[in-house]
C-alpha cells in the first residue's frame, strides 16, 4: 500500500501536491506528546491559555492571501471568496475565547449549611479532531479553540484534499508560542484514523464529513467510553412564505445554494416557495444564477468554481440526470456556462423546477450547484416537506412575520432555524443537527460542555 497521500487539484485535475502518511512510530510520538504536554497545559489559568490562543489566532489570519490561494488550488473556491474563510475562523475563534473564562468557570450550586458545593469542568486529555475539505479552517477551529481553551491538547488530521490546512494550524502554533505538542498534525490513512480512535491516550473525537465516515468513527470508538461529535451535513431547505421579501430572499437563497460551488453541509439544496410568489421567484432566480462566472478559481473574477473533484462532479450530473428523466426541467442550461462540460469538475450551477420528492435531487444530499424549487399552497405543506428528509441541519424561513416564523420554525427538525437568511453559523449559538446531520454540539457557551466532563466537589466544613 502506497504511503503517499496525493492531492489532485480541481483547478486542472492534475497533482498539486504529495504527502507522506505518518508512520506507527510517528502516530505513537505524537499521541505521547499530546498527552504529556497536556497535562502541563491544563494546569495553566482560562486566561492564561486564551491569551496563547489570541496569538494563534493572529498567526493564522495573517496572510489571507496566500490562503485564498492554496484553498483554490486544494478544493476549488475562487480566490474572489477565500478571504472570507479566514474572517470567519477569526470571529469563531475570538468568541469562543472571550466567552472561555464564563463557559469554564466552576458552577456553584447555592449554599447548604456547613458544606462548599460547586461543579468543576475538567478536560478531557487528548481530543483529536477530523476536519473535511469543504471549509477546513472553519470546521476544525469549531472544535480546536474550545478544545484547547478547555485545557485538552489537539491531535489534528485534515483531508487529504487540503493538508496545507493543517499544516497552517500547526505552524502557527509555533509561531504563537504554544507548547510543542500542544496542536499537531498527522496525515493519516483511513485505517490509522481509527487506531488514534481506539488510543487509550483520546479523550474525545471531533469529526466532521458524511454520514458513512460518521459510522466508521462511530464503530472506531465503540470499544472505548468515550464521545463523539459528529457533524455529518444536510439537506438544508428554504421557505420563502408568501409575505417574504421578494428581492431578498431571491439574493439569500441563490447564494445560500451556489457559493462555494454549493459545497456547504448547511448550504441550501432545497427551496419551496409560495404559490402567491413562485413565478416572480424563479424568474428572478434564473436571471440571478445566469450572472454567475464559472471559471479558473486563480482568477479573480470568477464567482464559481469546480467542484472539488471529477467523482464528486460525476454523482452531481447522475443526480441531476435522473431528476430530468423524472420530470425535473431546468431554468438554466450548462451551455450558457461556456466553460461547463460533461467531464471533469466544472459545473453549471443547476436551478431545477417541476421536481418532487420522488426524486433524489430533493432528498439525498447533493453537495454541489444544484438547488431544486417546489410550489407550495400553505405553510402546512412547506413544513411537511421540509421535515421530509434523513437530515437537519439547518432551515430557513423567509417571511415579515416574526411571530409566525418562529412558531413554523418550532416544529421544522432541525439544529439551527434562519429567519431571512441562511448559511451562517453565528458563534454565539450552538451549532449541532439532528437526525442523519449528526450529534453533539460546538459553539456557544454549550460548545465547552462537549471537551469536558463535569466533576462535583462536595466539601463538608468542620468546625
């Protein structure tokens, strides 16, 4: 078996880069090094593991424009956008450390005569988080700022489409002055990703991808007593109610549904709109998706990329294959994308009317430029449809009335409920799914509750 890790550009379907994968030797290395330091680590304040923190943070922010640049050779996003995944790393990772003294300090439970009683929030030693390719500084900071301001040490792997990504967070652990061990690296294979699992020395696995690698961790670590998070993507819908604004959630749905070439577990892949709207709505749609540029992601005038990869772009086509052999019809054409072909990873984005939920582009998860619309005549049948799905993650509602959305939104299952917008995770709110989107939380304050473990303290006073 090779142990060379190989990631394939979509840009130009050729080599970017090699890798080799961690030897037995170098995995024990790191697994011990994370452990030991650790436990040096948690001995330091909040305040004095946020203040580190804060310098990592700085050394990672601070050249996004080479990041924009290795994002789009590794997994395809125009440079236009690749800044943008660095602002958000920093307002996550800010957040998450200003709110870290409140989130971790000791809970008092009230007074009893004669007795001191509080909950402490001890870490959990080693967590190793598995991030995805799709937004690979995003999802792994969700879990590593926590995780390190909590006191744990980090053991990180990033897809092997983007292994530049955590290389970025080791580095600048580095540069930042953190302990040596503290947040490393290894690029694994698939087999040794579940051996760290089943480590004795991992305290907590973070993981972030599709439902069948949700699985695998899951029976990785189904030897040990230890937690998973799992965040496994969607099937995010949008309900443009008749009372919405038009214009608006015309310009929120389309770029919930086509930025980052719709690679996005909490992009919107499905939209039903009422019937008093639906005919302004997908004219207006049509004529906004057909402003879109597909092209070379190096090029800064391009507004949508390739997909990440041939196989990924080979499902999208089958998918969207079967719906029009179903019925489906498209508002768009592939030949108005002059760069579009029938091969390779470059797509045109794809706006599917006539389609049901008999079709697949309606319920699997699709991850690409393809955002199927549905009329509907009530919010009754909205909220049947789009509770109809394997996931939940994310919904959005487009409507004037707040009483009315939230009380829609109540009932759709899902983790996050939009009003009048869509494919944002807002760090002051947990971030978690129900269903197929997985389990666990990250984010917020309730994020901290996830990379420890509460222990009581219960002190009776003598004399």
């Amino acid at each position: 078996m090779s142990r060379i890790q190989k990631t394939i550009s979509p840009v130009d379907d050729t080599v970017y880069l090699e890798r080799e994968l961690a030897e037995e030797a170098q995995i024990e290395a790191a697994l011990a090094r994370a452990a030991a330091v650790q436990r040096e680590w948690r001995s330091l304040t909040v305040e004095a593991r946020c203040e580190a923190l804060s310098r990592w943070v700085d050394a990672m922010i601070a050249d996004p424009q080479r990041t924009a640049t290795e994002l789009a050779w590794q997994m395809g996003r125009p440079v236009a956008h690749g800044g943008g995944e660095l602002k958000g790393l920093e307002e996550r990772a800010r957040h998450m450390l200003a709110i870290a003294p409140r989130a971790l300090a000791d809970l008092d439970v009230g007074p009893k005569e004669g007795f001191r009683r509080f909950i402490r929030r001890e870490p959990l030693g080693v967590v190793f988080v598995v991030a995805p390719w799709n937004y690979p500084y995003l999802t792994a900071v969700n879990a590593v700022i926590p995780a390190l301001a909590a006191g744990n040490s980090v053991l990180l792997k990033h897809s092997s489409q983007t292994p530049l990504v955590a290389e970025a967070f080791s580095s600048a652990a580095v540069e930042a002055g953190l302990p040596e061990g503290l947040l490393t690296h290894l690029h694994l294979s698939h087999e040794d990703v579940a051996k760290v699992i089943g480590d004795p020395r991992v305290g907590f696995v973070a993981f972030t991808g599709s439902v069948p690698g949700g699985h695998a961790v899951q029976e990785a670590a189904s030897g040990r007593f230890i937690a998973t998070g799992l965040e496994l993507g969607g099937k995010d819908p949008a309900y443009v109610r008749a009372d919405a604004d038009l214009k608006h959630a015309i310009e929120t749905v389309i770029d919930g549904a086509f930025y980052n070439a719709g690679q996005s577990c909490c992009g919107i892949e499905r939209a039903y709109v009422h019937a008093d709207l639906y005919d302004d709505f997908i004219a207006g749609a049509a004529e906004l998706v057909r402003t879109y540029h597909l092209g070379d992601p190096t090029k800064p005038e391009t507004t949508l990329g390739p997909v990440v990869r041939t196989s990924a772009a080979d499902f999208i086509r089958q998918q969207v294959a079967n719906a029009l052999t179903r019925g489906a019809r498209r508002l768009v054409t592939p030949d108005e994308f002059p760069l579009a072909t029938p091969f390779g990873p470059y797509l045109a984005p794809e706006l599917l009317v006539d389609v049901t939920h008999e079709m697949a582009v309606m319920k699997e998860e699709t991850f690409g430029p393809v955002l199927g619309v549905m009329k509907v005549a009530s919010d009754e049948e909205a909220l049947a449809l789009m509770n109809d799905s394997d996931f939940g993650l994310t919904a959005a509602i487009f409507s004037r009335d707040l009483e009315a959305a939230v009380a829609l939104g109540d009932r759709v299952e899902t983790g996050t409920l939009f009003l009048n917008r869509c494919d944002y995770l807002d760090p002051a709110l947990a971030w978690t799914g129900v269903k197929d989107s997985g389990r666990g939380c990250t984010l917020s304050s309730l994020g901290y509750e996830a990379v420890t473990r509460p222990k009581s303290f219960h002190l009776k006073i003598l004399g």
